[in-house]
C-alpha cells in the first residue's frame, strides 16, 4: 500500500549520534540545540522572527494572545483545517464565525469572510489547507481595509510561496507544525513566526512561563502568565539534523504535485483544484476533487493505493454549536474532495502506478 503520509527520518547512522549526544549531555531542556535550530528555521524562511515551540497548536495559542483576542471577541476561521486551529480560539475564550471555503479549492472564501467581520471581529485566520496557499491578495485588502490582523496557519504549507517570499515572512503571524507526518518532523514540535520584534519577546517570554531565558531565574520577573511551550534539545537535535534535507524533501512533493497537476487534467471523473493567483502551492497532500468518492477511495485501496478526505470539518463538533451557520460551499466540497499520496516516499514509478489506476477509473 502506497500510503498517504509518512514522516521522513533521517538514516540512523546520521541521526542517532547526534541523538546520543544531546541525550547525555546533561542538558535536554531548552537550550543551545533549540538555538541552532531556531537560526537554521530562520535562514530557511528567511524571518529572523521565528521562534521554536512544542507544537503547532502551542504557536497558535500565542498567535490569538499576542493578536489580543480576548473572551467573547469574534475570530473568522474555516471549517476546513484539522481540530486545533479551532479549538485554539476557544482556549482564549474566543468565539469562532465560519467563513464558507471557495468551492474550486477548499480554502477560506475571503468575500464570505468580509460579510462575516462585525464589530466584534478581532483576527482572522487563514489554514493553507493541504499545503495551497489562500487568496493573500483579497485577504490582505481585507485585512488593510478593516485593520484586522491575519493569523496564517500553514501547518500545512511548509515551503510554499506568496510572491516569491516564503510563507512565513507575510502577515504578522504564522504557525508552523511540526508533528509527526507534516513535511519535516521532529516528532512533535512547531514554529511561530512574528513581524514584531516586542511581540516576538513577548513571546520567547510566554513560552517559558513568562520568564526571561537571557536572565537568570534569580533576576526574573514574571509580567504574566506564561507557559510550558518551549521546545526542547532533544526534539530541536532532530530538527537540526533534519535541517540537512528539507529542501530536497520538500521539492519531492512539489515535484509529484506538478506532474499530477500535469497529467490528470481532463482526466475522466477528476477536477483539479485551482490554485491561487500569486501563490505556489508545497503540496503536503496532493487534493482534487472526484466523483462518487467512497467508490473512488476503495478501488484505490484496492489497487495498492491509500486515498482518503483525511480531516473532519471541524464546524460539527460539540463545542462549536453556537457558531453554526449554513456553509453551502463546504457541503459541496467536503462530498467531492480526496487526497492521494504526493510527499517524498512517492517515486517516478510509485506516481505513475497512481495516476494509471485513477485513469482506469471506477
């Protein structure tokens, strides 16, 4: 089975070495690895403004914080992401209004998204779901237009593009994740990504319970309350390792994306998605949309292939039931959509094998 994610791991004998030295050092908290790791992250992105982080979902909780989204202040998100960008808003009391997604792509729909702002609207946050990039050139008029900053979730969408410049390096805030099966992992782990240099110590200082890593403990002075978000050495040793093969991981899927984007077009029973203008997707799943897609994913797996719409919208959930409105664009797309293996595991012959059984049909 040629399977839909799968993290890439570096070779053992280049890994372990540099795991065993951090391992009995003495020091595997945050520390001087977490450092170098942060600096190569930066160059990668070009953003000196990048911090470390446990998780993705940590970069978001401080994204809402330093954006000043505060109990009963409005943030317009999308349905179409992974649990965590959600239930992040609701951690800072937050309430979160649906913007319906654009039909052609599954991304948030900036001219719903401008019906949606009230008075009450304090952010807005945008996922790069599956690794495209949403409309920045609406969404930033948007943002210019109301004042309202821009949380870019690109979980996602490591090494994808707005006009050339790396996501990452365009709105005041961006997360990245780090998880187990995104493009680089370094098991768990994330970045956020700031344009503020007093947010971003504001930040370094939230990550460690509000204290000051560049004092010492006995000269601290917690301001506010903070929290355990800092990565550690030992996580940050993997990313630092990893550092190494990100570019080439990373250009494996967009390779594999544009030849799919190439070879399936007019295929018999599948609409590419459209990407949007001034953007370049990274690809991290591969997406399109199919007909009769339950009998599209089993004659896949049938055929050796995983193929799967991977994620639960996330405006069913419990939690959320005083935000509900009606979506007619994502009822539409989340019956259509599916994702078929793109990332670095998937060679010439592996691709080919894919797109020769989806042009069989089903």
């Amino acid at each position: 089975m040629i399977p839909l994610v799968k993290p890439f791991i570096p070779a053992r004998e280049v890994l372990m070495p540099e795991l065993e030295k951090i391992l009995y050092s003495g020091y595997i908290a945050e520390g001087e690895a977490v450092y170098q790791f942060e600096d190569k992250f930066r160059g990668y992105l070009k953003n000196p403004l990048s911090l470390a982080l446990h998780s993705g979902t940590d970069a978001l909780h401080l994204a809402l914080i330093l954006a000043g989204v505060k109990s009963g202040d409005e943030v317009i998100s999308t349905p179409m992401t992974a649990e965590p960008t959600n239930t992040s808003i609701a951690m800072v009391g937050g309430k979160v209004i649906w913007g319906d997604v654009d039909p052609r792509n599954g991304l948030l729909d900036p001219h719903d998204v401008e019906k949606m702002i009230s008075e009450r609207t304090k952010a807005i946050v945008l996922v790069h779901y599956a690794g495209m990039v949403c409309d920045m050139n609406e969404f930033y008029r948007i943002s210019q237009k109301y004042d309202l900053p821009i949380i870019e979730d690109a979980a996602h969408a490591l090494g994808s593009k707005y006009r050339g410049r790396m996501t990452g390096c365009n709105s005041p805030y961006t997360i990245f994740s780090l998880q187990a099966i995104k493009h680089m992992t370094t098991v768990d782990g994330g970045f956020l990504c700031l344009q503020n240099v007093e947010e971003f110590d504001r930040a370094r200082r939230l990550r460690w319970f509000g204290l000051d890593k560049k004092r010492s403990r006995l000269e601290n002075d917690i301001t506010e309350v903070g929290f355990k978000y800092a990565m550690n050495n030992v996580n940050a040793t993997i990313g630092n390792v990893q550092m190494r093969y990100l570019e080439d991981v990373i250009n494996r899927y967009i390779v594999n994306g544009k030849y799919y984007d190439r070879v399936l077009a007019g295929v018999d029973g599948v609409q590419l998605v459209q990407y949007s203008p001034d953007t370049e997707a990274s690809y991290w799943l591969y997406t399109m949309k199919v007909k009769d897609r339950e009998n599209f994913i089993r004659m896949m797996e049938a055929n050796g292939v995983m193929a799967s719409p991977l994620h639960h919208r996330s405006d069913t959930h419990s939690i959320f039931g005083t935000s509900k409105r009606n979506l007619p664009n994502m009822d539409k797309w989340y019956k259509e959509f599916v994702h078929i293996p793109c990332g670095w595991w998937v060679g010439d012959e592996e691709r080919e094998r894919i797109v020769e059984t989806i042009k069989k049909g089903w």
